[in-house]
C-alpha cells in the first residue's frame, strides 16, 4: 500500500509537502492556503491521507491536495 501525492510522487514518513488549493477546515477560524508546508508528515492507514501539524494543529489531510517538495 503506496501513499502519493497528487502528482503521483510516494509519500515516505518524516517527507515535507505542499498544500496545493486553499482548504478550509472545519471548527478552524482560518483557512489553510495554497503553498502552505506542511513538514515532518505521518503515514495513516488509508492510502489517501496523511497526518501532519499545520500552524500548531495536528491535521488529516487528503493526498489529492498535497504536492512532495522535494
């Protein structure tokens, strides 16, 4: 099971990524906005999500939204 970003790059643990399309996020007064880093990433079960801090908050984000930085 090979988790990859939305330009089909595999995503590793510990691995950097860009947010690539402003998110909004429920229950938080601020929206995520496009080219935001997200460092350090954590594998999840499903192959469509990560788990990363953003701005102090650890987050859930989906992989179609994600870029590798490399």
């Amino acid at each position: 099971m090979e988790t990859k970003d939305s330009n089909g790059n595999i995503l590793n643990e510990g691995d950097s990524v860009s947010v690539i399309k402003s998110l909004k996020v429920k229950g938080m007064a601020a929206d995520i906005k496009q080219g935001t880093t997200v460092k350090n990433i954590r594998l999840t079960d499903d192959p469509k999500a990560i788990e990363g801090k953003v701005n102090g908050t650890v987050l859930v984000l989906k992989t179609e939204f994600l870029k590798k930085k490399n």
